[in-house]
C-alpha cells in the first residue's frame, strides 16, 4: 500500500475531498516522524509500538576485503506489533 492508496481509502471511508485526505494523511505522517525525531516513542493501541533506539558505535568487517572497519554510532527505528495486529495477521 502506498501513500496514495492511503490517501484515497480516507476519502472513501470519510467523504472529505482529495485534497483535505491528503492533508489529513500527511499531517498524520508528520506528527508521527516529528514526534520520533524528538526521542519519544508511539504506541498506538491495537496496533504497536514504535521506538527509536541507540546502537552505539563498533568494530565492523569489510565483507570484501576483510579489513576492519569502524560503524558509527546511530539510531535506528524499530517497530512492535501488538498481540491483536499479530493474531489479525494470523487470522486468530
């Protein structure tokens, strides 16, 4: 599913107009990226659980010459499904 589909399944489902769907949509993804940016996590009920965590820096290999190399410090975004979405998955 793309943004668009998205976009056009909140103007079927609410009867606002394409463009105020895509405002809606796009507001959503905002608050979203703007909250992750700040550090706080989103834990969205029935849904799951959104974090941003810390990998600290360590030793890595260059898989092609074998060489050692340094991988830098970073965060990285990881995603927990809610025990309802898993077993909607699973059709449970």
């Amino acid at each position: 599913m793309t943004k668009a589909d998205l976009i056009e399944n909140v103007y079927m489902a609410t009867g606002f107009s394409k463009k105020e769907s895509a405002e809606v949509v796009e507001m959503v993804f905002d608050l979203i990226k703007e909250t992750l940016e700040s550090g706080e996590k989103i834990k969205i009920a029935g849904f799951g659980n959104f974090v941003v965590k810390e990998k600290a820096t360590r030793r890595g290999r260059n898989p092609q010459t074998g060489d050692e190399i340094k991988i830098s410090s970073r965060k990285i975004l990881t995603f927990k499904p809610s025990q309802v979405l898993k077993g909607a998955i699973n059709g449970e």
